[in-house]
C-alpha cells in the first residue's frame, strides 16, 4: 500500500473527534478526546511505527511507547472506535481474549508477578486517545498498585527498546 493511499485509510478511520457522541445501539454519550488525528489508526494503517507485537484481521497488539512499567502493551480494534459503547461485542470479547493472552506472554518474558489489564472510556474516566485500547500492564515485587497511567508523566522511549519488548512478549508467546 502507497504511502498516500495509507494515509487516507488512516484518515478515513479517524472520526468523530472531540465531542459527546452517542455510543453504536446505546443512548449514553460519551466525552471523547479532541485530537488532530488518530496516532492509532496510523499504526494500523502503517503510517505511524510502533513495535507490533501481533497483528490479526480485527485487532493490532503493540508496545506502549510509554513503558511506566516494563511490558507495559496495547491492544486495540484495527477499526477506528472511540469506546466499548461503540464496539460490536464480539471485537470487544476479542480484544480482552487478546489482553489475557498477552498478559501471560508479558508475564512470563519479563517475570512479572502481578498484572492489570484496564480500559478507560471518555476523558472523564482518563481517556487520553479516543481510539478504544486496552491496557496489559505486568507489575513487579516493588510496583505500586495504586499507581494510575497518565501520560505525561512518562517520556516515550526509542523504537528500539519498544522492539526488544514486542520481540520478548511473542518469544513468551511461542513458548507458551
């Protein structure tokens, strides 16, 4: 696929920024993020680099890129959806499949011994992309439990550590 033509699906898949909307087969709305564009649309349209940890038709699994715990991933909808409220339930029970698989992959690669697997929806509930993404955290003895993601409060580290984890998590996939 064409850089141009990448960029397009990327854009297309992008929508709905910065608003209440109402969720798909829902009456709730939901305060999304106003953002310029969608960075996780680009990773899925291969606009954008990340650290890919695995890629099936529906869902995309990557390397946080703000590694506040190490491992710390993403699980995401290759669909464009800003909350669960707007997800068909079964990509919303494959993305939690996905989590639970990663989490015992992350686990065994890093030798974590606790886990979080989360999801936020609206910036009321800490929602900072509004593309629908879920957490897979591996906590370690010394981890903070209470400690809560927040973006800012964490640099982005390179490309090339976020590589080392995604080739650590699906060497752990392999193996288990």
């Amino acid at each position: 696929m064409s850089l141009r033509a990448s960029a397009n699906l990327a854009s297309h898949l992008w929508r709905d920024v910065g608003r209440k909307r109402q969720g798909v087969g829902s009456d709730v709305a939901i305060t999304i993020a106003t953002q310029d564009a969608c960075g996780f649309c680009e990773y899925v349209a291969g606009t954008r680099p990340c650290a890919i940890v695995r890629r099936a038709e529906h869902i995309l699994s990557f390397v946080n890129m703000r590694q506040y715990e190490k491992g710390a991933l993403l699980v995401i909808p290759t669909r464009h959806a800003s909350t669960v409220v707007d997800l068909p339930l079964d990509i919303v029970a494959m993305i939690h499949t996905e989590a639970a698989i990663l989490g015992r992959a992350v686990m065994r690669a890093f030798g974590a011994t606790g886990l979080n697997i989360f999801q936020n929806n609206g910036v009321d509930a800490g929602q900072h992309v509004a593309h629908f993404h879920v957490h897979v955290v591996p906590r370690y003895p010394g981890s903070d439990p209470t400690k809560i993601y927040l973006q800012g409060d964490f640099e982005p580290v390179s490309m090339e550590e976020q590589e080392s984890v995604a080739k650590a998590v699906r060497m752990a996939l392999k193996d288990g």
